[in-house]
C-alpha cells in the first residue's frame, strides 16, 4: 500500500494522432488506447490538436464514450476558437455525459499551421494571449453569474455560461512550461505547468522546481522491464534508426520557435550503450515528441525519482503501443514515489 507520505503523482496517458492510423481503424483504435487507460488508473488521456489531425474536442467525446472515468486531456489553442465556445463544450460534455474533462492550453504548436491560418503573434505575445484566454475560460466556468473582462486580445461583458458547469466537474488546467513565458503563463492561471525534461542533472530554472506554489509536471515516454536488456530490445524495435526521420526533424528545427524543440534538440542522448535511461533518439529521428525513460525497473524508477524529488507532480506518458505498457509506467512511478518518500 501507498503511504499517505508519498507525493501524489497523476499520470496521463496520450491519445493516437488520426495521422498515424488508418482512417477505418482509427475510431476503434483511440477507443482501444482509452480503455487501456482508463484500466490502469490514469486520471486521464492527453488529446493533441494541430491543423494535421482529428479535432480533439470530438475525439475527447469518443473517449468518454468508451470508459467510465478517464478525463480527456483536451489541448486547446486559442487561434481556433473563441474561449466562449471551448467554455461552452465543457459544459454541454458535462451535462451530456456527467463527466469532467482536462484541459491542456497550447500557445504555440507548429509555426506553419499557425501562419496559415493567418496568425504571425510572437512566441511570449502568445503566452499573454493564453493568460487571457484561460481566465475568460476560467472565469466563464467557476462563475456563478455574470462574468466579465477586458484584454489586450479578449473581452466579454455579462456573460453567463449556459448550461451552468457543476463545481464537482471543473476541468484542470495545465500549460507547457519549458519556457519562461510559457512558466509565467502556468503561474499566471493556477495552472500545471508541463515541460519535456532535460536529464535531470542538466534541468534550468531550479528556482522555478523548487517553488511550491507552482504545479510541475513533465512528458515523457516509459519502457521498463524487470530484465534492462527486454527494455531496450523493446525500445529499439519501436523506435529503430530511422534516417529520412532525422531529416525531418532537421528541418522541422529551422522553422520551430518552441522553447521545448531547442532544448530537447541540444540535449545530450543517453541511451543503452551510455547505461543511462534518458533516450533522446525517438525524438531525434520524428518518431515521437518527448524523451524516453529506457531500462530495468529499478534504474528507470530512480531516474524518474529524480525528477519528482524536483517537484514534479504529474506525468503525461507517451501514446501506449500494448495495454502493459501503462502498467509497467504506473509500477515505475510507484517506485519512484516510494523512493522520494523514503
């Protein structure tokens, strides 16, 4: 059993991008996915959005569908709809299926999906845009009459929010935090601030970890086995080099503006032959967007420790290939839990 003197870690699962299954399996396939999370304890399910994908907003409601607790972690950008209208699908999923859902807000995302759709605002201009659109969505939903505020980007007067959102179905709110603007931003509106992690003895901003008035979490992807070779012999079969990958993870370099691509890209891998669990190729070679833990049960788990003894509260796994994998993630962060307790 868990000691009450452990820190409370939530975890989140991530939900399969409809660019990377078939069209006919896709809707089975995220149905599958969610079920598997739901089963292993996981407070919810990150859904991605960009302009290459399924609408999360839609996705999140086939979630709900198919489990009986799981959250859709729902990322919201704010060039693609009013704070209104997202304010309005919490609550009309809430009164449709009782159910709460997350929310991930997103300022940036790829620069070119933002161009074409016309929208040329700065990286930390996006942060300020955020902070008003999350509090005007905040605001819409905590209220019990009539909100209003006036921003630089937003504003709204008088509004009620209806059908009215249960105080028991309130979303939580996270926001990418691997920069300053995106940490002043999480800070900003109570929010958890998620970054994609360095290796932990190379983590900036302790100043930042070490408050505990700020919510921390990280993204980052899990292999673990009893036996390390197992680990790695699964890791490199789903991750396997990968050469046109790394071209366009160059490429996708020189037009990023993201605070999180610099710092992962700069980052020093680790990897089997390193005996370290810090795996940096899958993101290196575009087979994913976050690092990886790789190794046996007890390395990984400390690694892990590491960072939750830096205050890291939550964290967003990658998108699972088999059910076992979000259980041998939730006996890592057990582990790794107990670890910090002790």
């Amino acid at each position: 059993m868990v000691s009450s003197s452990q820190p409370e870690i939530t975890i989140y699962s991530t939900c399969p991008q409809s660019k990377d299954v078939a069209r006919a399996d896709y809707a089975a396939h995220v149905a599958e996915v969610a079920r598997w999370s739901d089963e292993a304890g996981c407070r919810g399910m990150l859904v991605y959005t960009d302009n290459g994908i399924a609408d999360p907003w839609t996705v999140a409601q086939h979630v709900i569908a198919n489990t009986t607790s799981l959250r859709p972690l729902v990322a919201v950008q704010p060039v693609y709809m009013h704070p209104y209208t997202a304010a309005k699908l919490v609550s009309s999923i809430a009164l449709l299926h009782g159910r709460a859902i997350d929310v991930n807000m997103v300022a940036g995302g790829f620069r070119n999906d933002l161009r074409a759709l016309g929208d040329e605002t700065p990286h930390d201009d996006r942060y300020d845009r955020l902070v008003e659109y999350a509090t005007i969505l905040r605001g819409l939903l905590e209220s019990e009459g009539p909100f209003s505020f006036a921003g630089r980007y937003y504003g709204v007067t008088n509004v009620r929010l209806k059908p009215a959102l249960p105080p028991e179905l309130r979303p939580g709110f996270l926001v990418s935090g691997s920069s300053p603007a995106g940490r002043a931003a999480a800070r900003a509106i109570d929010a958890t601030g998620v970054r994609y992690p360095q290796p932990p003895d190379e983590e900036r901003d302790l100043d930042d970890l070490a408050d505990t008035r700020f919510r921390h979490g990280i993204r980052v992807g899990i292999i673990a086995r009893e036996d390390p070779a197992e680990a790695w012999s699964v890791a490199r079969e789903r991750f396997p080099a990968n050469r046109q990958g790394e071209i366009t993870h160059s490429l996708a370099m020189k037009v990023t503006d993201s605070e999180w691509h610099k710092q992962l890209a700069g980052a020093a891998d680790g990897g089997e032959e390193a005996l370290h669990p810090y795996w940096l190729e899958p993101f290196k070679s575009y087979g994913t967007f976050c690092p990886y833990l790789v190794g046996g049960y007890a390395r990984v788990a400390e690694e892990l420790g590491r960072y939750l003894s830096l205050g890291v509260q939550t964290v967003i796994t990658d998108i699972p290939r088999e059910p076992d994998d979000l259980f041998h993630a939730r006996r890592v962060v057990h582990d790794a839990r107990a670890a910090v307790a002790a």
